[in-house]
C-alpha cells in the first residue's frame, strides 16, 4: 500500500484576489459607518450575518473573508461591485 500524504491549500493567492477582496472590505466598512448598520437589517439577506462579522469590518480585518461572503455583504447593504478588466494593450 502506498503511504498517505495529506493535502495541503495552495498558500498561493494571486494580487488581484487580495485587492479585490480589500476593496470589498473597505467599502463595506464605509457603509457599514455610514449607515451605522445592524445584522437585523442584513439577516433577511444573510441569514448567518452575526454582529462579529461586522466587528471584522470596524476593526479592519474584513478582508480575511473569502470573496463569495465579501460580495454577499457588499449586496445585501446595496453596494454593486464592478469588475473591469484591462487588457495589455490598454
């Protein structure tokens, strides 16, 4: 039998993800102060929102959430993100 050799993540992650993914978290963070929101107004749209997750974003750590979770809160407070892409020859 062969031996067993866990798998480890890929500790890899390109640039664009973790700007991408700190914009989210900066712009969450203004509307959040902005609007000095609750979780009760976000449940109706993330239904496991808690008031840590938006502690994260005061405290400045709201970028360690995946992308998918950044969009969902950045939606559910009615931010659009946009995503341009330019080219080489731009």
């Amino acid at each position: 039998m062969g031996s067993y050799r866990p798998k480890q993540a890929n500790p890899y992650v390109p640039d664009t993800v973790n700007r991408m993914k700190q914009s989210l978290a900066d712009a969450i963070s203004t509307e959040l102060n902005r609007r000095n929101c609750s979780t009760t107004e976000l449940r109706p749209y993330i239904p496991s929102i808690r008031k840590g997750h938006l502690n994260d974003f005061q405290q400045g750590v709201g970028s360690f959430y995946g992308i998918s979770r950044l969009v969902a809160i950045a939606e559910a407070l009615g931010l659009r993100p946009d995503i341009i892409i330019k080219g080489a020859a731009e």
